[in-house]
C-alpha cells in the first residue's frame, strides 16, 4: 500500500465538517439494522489461537515474493487448506512487468469462492506477497535481511483461514469470495507500478459480469497488529461510503473497540481497494495504518495477536449475513 501526504491538508480541512454527518448517519443506520435484524443471524465463532497457528505457518515459509518459492508454497498451503473446507479454488493466473525490472513475472490471485452458483456476491480480500525487502528500515544492511511481513501479508490470509472453516454455518444469501491478490507488494523502486492482482482482478471481472455481480468488497490489511486500530480510511468514505457506514455500524454494535467510528485515517491509503473502485467494485479498506512495524524487519507473529483478528473477524461474519 502507499499513502499520498498530499492529500492530508485536504484531508484535514474536510474532516471536521463531514465527522459530525458520519456519526450521524451510522447512528441512525445501526438502529434501522437493529430493528430489521435477522434473526437467524450466526456470530462467528473464530478461534483466536487457530489463527495465530495459520499465521505462525504462512510466516514459517519465509519471503513471499511474487514469483518466488515461498508464494507457491502459500498457495499450496491455502488450496489444500480451503478445500479440505468444501471450498471451489480458482487459481487466476497472469504475468505483469515491472518498470525497475523490465522481466515478466508469473503472479496467481486465489479465488476462494462459498456458494459458487450465487450471481450476487461480496469479495473478502487481501493481498498474500510480501515486499522484495523492508523498505522502511534506514539500515542498508537490514534492508537486505529476511522480511516475512506478518501483520503486512500473512494477516489477511490467516484470518480468512480460520473465518473459512465457519462459513459453511453463516446463514449467508448471497455468494462469498475471498480473493488473495498477488503483486501488491511487487516494488523496488517509488516509480514502480502497484496493485497488479487487484487491477488484473477488477479487469476480469468487468468481461464477466453476467455470471458474477459483484456488489462489494472489503478488504484487509495489517488486521492482526496488537492494539491495532481502524479509523475510517479516507478513500474507502469517498469511493464506497455507503459499505463503510455498515461495516463500522455493524463493529459498532458488536462492541468491537478496534474500529473507530468517529476517526478517520491520518491519510488517504491507496492499495488494492482503489484498483477495484477504479474497475467498477466499490470496495473499502479496513487498515491499520499506524502499525509500528510496516516494511520493517520487526513484522514479525509476536507483534501480532489472535484477538485483533477475532475482533475484524466476527464484524465481517455478521456483515456478510446482513447481506440480502
Ligand atoms: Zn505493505
């Protein structure tokens, strides 16, 4: 993900103003979605631990780059993983080229999909490659060390993993598809181009909207940091306002202090959400953009926890049942 610190001052200037509207109208929302509450609406019961294990495993593989030994790998591990759970797998495979490069790579998005036959579906998502080396650490001599990127990469895969082994017993009426996107992480150089899974996804996805429709996607980044929190991100309010109001109203409700309903992001994150806007998805970002130890050496499983991905988790299961 990048952030552009030029949008902060407009950020500022406009937060005040629309934070009181916000409050407002998530208020209002949560009470009408009480009132119409399903009742046979499942909570999710994620398991802290099992999540911290599928992360501890994705980690234990070491680099995930795309293209690499280590991301094949993972996509095996997450194959066998989600069907062993009943799941179709489909392996969406490409090639992209780097400007700093000038080399086709191979890169593969995974699409997990629940209740294939479903036209309507929502997509759970997050990328699964880890950036080639910690960009964030000063010490060049760091920059060059092992970057396994725990809470940046293996987060996202580890909590729909375990959130996959109860989708089978969420009362959902319209098809899931968790999406790994590949290429997110792709980058040497700030002139390089980002989100080449995400930009392949939504382009696929426009060739094929008669059999599939997708009405939106959530996507997850850095969701397992201890003591993460989840302000607002200022794209996913501008480009899919309508998703964060029931995301957060829904956090709201379960008492899920992590979100923040009365903040927004410091910046406006650009990651794979703003590809899939761009292609037609609205899509919005729940992402922790004050972890500590982004592109540092230092994401690593300890700085993570199984209770912070709980915490996301039983917000989206309880999202994805309020779907009709
Ligand atoms: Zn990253």
């Amino acid at each position: 993900m990048q952030n552009k610190i030029w949008l902060k001052a407009y950020a500022y200037t406009t937060l005040i103003m629309f934070i009181a509207a916000l409050v407002f109208s998530i208020k209002l929302h949560a009470e009408v979605n009480s009132e119409n509450k399903n009742m046979k609406e499942m909570p999710l019961p994620f398991d802290p631990e099992q999540s911290m294990k599928y992360l501890k495993e994705i980690c234990d593989i070491g680099t995930r780059i795309s293209g690499s030994e280590g991301i094949i790998k993972q996509r095996i591990l997450i194959k066998k993983h989600f069907e062993a759970l009943g799941a179709k797998v489909i392996e969406q495979e490409f090639k992209a080229i780097q400007k700093s490069t000038g080399r086709p790579t191979p890169m593969v998005n995974m699409i997990i999909t629940w209740h294939p036959t479903a036209r309507e579906r929502v997509i759970l998502c997050s990328h699964f490659d880890t950036r080639p080396f910690a960009d964030q650490e000063t010490d060049p001599k760091k920059r060059k060390g092992t970057f396994i990127s725990a809470n940046d990469g293996a987060s996202g895969v580890a909590l729909l993993m375990e959130m996959g082994r109860h989708m089978k017993n969420l009362n959902c009426n319209i098809g899931v598809d968790f999406v790994f996107f590949d290429g997110e992480e792709f980058v040497f150089d700030p002139d390089d181009e980002y989100f080449f899974g995400s930009k392949h996804f939504a382009r696929e996805a426009r060739k094929n909207t008669q059999a599939i429709k997708y009405r939106s996607a959530v996507l997850l980044d850095m969701v397992a940091g201890k003591d993460a929190k989840f302000p607002i991100e200022q794209n996913s309010w501008w480009k899919a306002g309508p998703i964060v109001r029931e995301v957060w109203s829904t956090a709201n409700q379960l008492k899920i202090e992590s979100f923040k309903l009365n903040e927004f992001s410091r910046v406006a994150v650009e990651d794979d959400h703003t590809a899939l806007n761009n292609g037609g998805i609205p899509a919005i970002d729940i992402i922790d953009f004050d972890y500590k130890h982004w592109h540092k050496l230092s994401d690593t499983p300890e700085q993570c926890s199984g209770e912070t991905m709980a915490g996301v988790a039983k917000v989206l299961g309880s999202w994805i049942q309020r779907q009709h």
